[in-house]
C-alpha cells in the first residue's frame, strides 16, 4: 500500500495505458506521490490482461497505442459489464474521435498536453462519482458492491481472487438465468489465456464453498444459474 504525505489513507489502484514511456513513467510518479498505486501499460493487451489479473477503481487510457487501441479496449471491458470509471488522455481533439470515446463508455476527456494538477483534480472528481453511481445490489444473503470491488456473504466479505469476484459478479447480475460458459469466458479471461471447462468448474466449486444459502446449480451442456 503506498501513502505519500498522508493524503490517501486507502491505496487506490489505477490502470494507466500509455505508449510513450517517459509520458507514462512521469504521469506514475506523480500519481504515486498522490498516493495511488499505479500500474502502467504501454499496450492495449497489456492492459486487457491486466484488468484480468488486477481490481482496479479507475482507468486513464491513452488512445493510439499499439495491438489494441485505447477505444477498443473501454469498449471490451464496458461490454463484459466492467463500470470501472474511465479517463481518456489523449491528443485526439476532434469531435468525432470525442464521441466514440464517449460512446465506448468513457466518463471523462483530457487532451495533451495537459496540467498535471487538473488531471490530479479530475481524477479525484471522477473517483468520486464512480463511487456514488455504483448501488449496491442485494440477493437474498449476497450483497454485490460494485464501487468497492468487492462481494459481501451475511454482511461478511468473500476473500475472493479477481477472477473469483468477476466471476462471482456475473453471476449475481444474471441471477435465475444461464450464464454460459462462452459468456464466463469472454468477461473473465483474457485471449491469450487458454481455458477449459475443468478450469471453470474449479472456480464454480470454490464459489460454491464460501457462498452459503444461494446456490450455484449446473445447466448441463450450457452454463451455470445462480439461485439465490
């Protein structure tokens, strides 16, 4: 956990995407010095994997970077049902590139080049309200609580892996219907990870054993159903 001068008493972990290392490294060090713990990507797949791997409560994405580009990759992550607040810091000035930002979900805009302190002040603003916009959606002894990234069982939390919490996640947002396996794995995992239905049964056996009254039944040869 990093603190710096006592400003942020909770570590907050951002994702940055951005290509041009010194840019990047230079946005880190200011960031981390605001006391947020920083991970910084310099390609769209990095990225993606990242966001596999790691819990984050706020990504600041570069747009023309390589393999997968900033737009596409908010554009996955909002369609595996990832509200993650989101900033674009690009160049792109233009009302047409301003637009398809927005409509592959992001939720705020700052052209390079750029004061760091107005990013330091938006990314704040930003922060906050992904907090406030995130309700908490309850299933019957499970609470799902988007804005922390986290799954509460009789009001106690799951210690639960990223993956576990997405997957957990998906469930209780489709709760009563089928999730197929093909949906667990396009929001779950990365496509340069490979994945078997032994994989996944691992991790529905492990949801099973901390989720108490509700239970996860079996739809054979297509998924699984959450019923609380």
């Amino acid at each position: 956990m990093k603190h710096s001068h006592g400003r942020l008493s909770v570590s907050i972990k951002l994702l940055l995407l951005e290509d041009d290392l010194l840019l990047g490294e230079s946005i880190q060090d200011v960031l981390e010095e605001e006391g947020y713990d920083v991970t910084l990507c310099r390609n769209g797949n990095e990225a993606l994997d990242a966001t596999f791997s790691k819990k984050f409560d706020g990504y600041l994405l570069d747009i023309n970077v390589p393999l997968l580009d900033g737009l596409s990759l908010l554009g996955s992550l909002r369609s595996a049902q990832d509200q993650t607040p989101a900033m674009f810091l690009t160049s792109h000035g233009d009302m047409e590139t301003l637009s398809i930002a927005y409509e592959n979900g992001a939720d705020d805009y700052l052209k390079k080049p750029f004061d760091i302190q107005e990013l330091i002040v938006r990314l704040g603003a930003l922060l906050r309200k992904g907090k406030s916009k995130s309700p908490l959606q309850s299933l019957g002894s499970l609470v799902l609580d988007e804005g922390h990234k986290r799954i509460l069982v009789d009001d106690n939390e799951m210690m639960l892996t990223p993956k576990e919490y997405q997957l957990m996640a998906l469930l209780m947002r489709h709760c009563g219907e089928v999730v197929t396996k093909e949906m667990m794995i396009d929001a779950i995992w990365s496509a340069s990870e490979t994945m078997s239905e032994g994989s996944i049964r691992v991790y529905i056996n492990r949801l099973k054993n901390l989720i108490g009254s509700a239970q996860i039944h079996n739809v054979r040869g297509f998924g699984y159903r959450l019923v609380p």
